[in-house]
C-alpha cells in the first residue's frame, strides 16, 4: 500500500494517511485519499476512506494493496438474463446531502443509539418509512373514495378473519 503521513488526527497513527486505489476496475482507480479507520469484517479487511470532506466511503482494503490488485481481474460468467432485474434492484447511486452542524449532530445521536451502521443506512430507512407512509395515505384515499360496500358488521369481520386464518395456514 502506498501510503505517506500527512497530519494524523485522534489517537491512530493511520488516521490521516492518504491511501490510494489500485484496483483498477473500482471507479476511483488511481485516486488518492485520506484514511479514516480500518476494520476487520468475516468477509475481509476493509479500510474506510473520505473521498470527499464529510463523505467516507469503504473500501476492500486489498483494493489499497498494488501487488494484490494485480491480482484480481473481473471474469464474466454466462448469467440467465432473468436475474438482471433483481440485480439492478441492488444498484446504489452516490447522493451528497449538506445539513447544519444541529442536524448532522442528531443524524451521529440517531446512528449511535439506533444501531445503524452509517448515515446512509439510516436516510435509506427514513426514505423507506416515507415510501410506506406514501402508499398507505394512497390507499386510504382510494378506499375513502371508493364506494360503499355496505354496512362492516360481525359477519364482515369474522369473514376477514377467516380469510386470514386460510391465508396463514
């Protein structure tokens, strides 16, 4: 890994130290960055980096190695092209979101206490609960506008409920 200290700040001699990409499929190939942290994960070692001030991304940290990217090559293999759309479903795009200090503090407050792993994974759960909240405000606004079935006495429930029971069982 080609590294040089800059400025490290907190107690890690690796914080501070500017790491650059040599896998050269990855879409940073080539550019430098400061290192935040490292970790060990089950799947490997990886190294989280800013690639832009207040925006940290994870990296493979063999990714960082030039010897061991030389390495890897990417190799297609034939794919039934069914599964495409569930791969697409996967995709992620990068979105840069700016917020006073007062918000940013409550989004680390959220993360901490909330067990989320980083600020994405908790803004994708908040878009998540929107979309839910989205759709269920279309449905009662279908069924308000929809017409009347008739009176919903203890017949109609207990049909409700056996159609569940059959659904579950």
């Amino acid at each position: 890994m080609n590294v040089f200290q800059l400025q490290p700040r907190g107690h890690s001699s690796h914080v501070g130290l500017l790491v650059e990409v040599f896998y050269r499929y990855h879409e940073l190939y080539g550019r430098w960055f400061r290192r935040q942290y490292g970790e060990q994960r089950a799947t490997g070692d990886v190294v989280y980096v800013e690639v832009a001030p207040g925006v940290v991304l994870v990296v493979a940290a063999w990714m960082l190695d030039a010897a061991r990217s030389l390495d890897y090559k990417i190799t297609l293999k034939p794919t039934s092209c069914q599964i495409l759309p569930s791969l697409l479903r996967w995709a992620m795009t990068t979105m840069n979101i700016s917020l006073p200090e007062t918000l940013k503090a409550f989004v680390d407050q959220q993360i901490d206490s909330r067990g989320f792993g980083t600020s994405s994974e908790y803004v994708r759960e908040l878009i998540r609960k929107d979309q839910d909240r989205q759709t269920l405000r279309a449905l009662l606004l279908a069924g308000a506008q929809s017409a009347t079935q008739g009176a919903a006495g203890a017949s109609y429930f207990a049909g409700l409920r056996a159609s569940i029971a059959k659904k579950s069982a």
